[in-house]
C-alpha cells in the first residue's frame, strides 16, 4: 500500500472516531467578549431563512475587521451559532499560559 493511500485510509478512520465523539447540535458555554465571531459557509438556501436583523450582522461580520463577540448584539450572534452559522475564533498567543479548571 503506498504513503498517499494509507495515510488517506487513516483520515477515513480518524474522522469517524472524531465525528463520534463529536456533539451532533451546539454545545452551551460561556463565550468570552474578546473571542472572534466568524462565519461558516452556508447555503442560499440558509441565507435566504436569515432575518433582516441577522442578514445586517453577517454583514457587519464580513466588513469587520475585528470581530470580537462584544461588538454584536449577543442574541443575534448566539441564535446564529446554534443554528451553525457562526463559530467562534479564540486568540491564543505563543506567551499566553492556560490555567486548569
């Protein structure tokens, strides 16, 4: 079996492991102020189901060039990633250190 083939059947074997641990619907947790909001790609279809409401925040979203949670109307953002149309971009710096929960 040659390099390319095997690693791409190990891909086929990670992602069904990863896509079962996965949450199948958005998780609930508490999103900090400072994170990045971006978007996914969606459909027209999904585009099309937005309110005016959101159409002008994705549109803030994409003119933005800080996105920072803060800067939304946070029920807008939060109604827009638990249907998964926005996920959130967490900064993480070669000094910064995590402390356990």
């Amino acid at each position: 079996m040659n390099k390319c083939r095997s690693k791409k059947l190990m891909w086929k074997l990670n992602k069904s492991i990863a896509k079962d641990l996965l949450p199948t619907q958005p998780v609930d947790f508490p999103i900090e102020p400072w994170w990045g909001v971006c978007l996914v790609n969606f459909t027209l279809e999904e585009f099309k189901k937005l309110s005016e409401e959101e159409t002008a925040t994705i549109d803030k979203i994409c003119k933005e060039e800080a996105n920072s949670y803060i800067l939304f109307d946070m029920k807008i953002i939060d109604d827009l990633y638990k249907r998964g149309l926005v996920y959130f971009d967490v900064p993480v710096y070669t000094d910064d250190r995590f402390k356990g929960i």
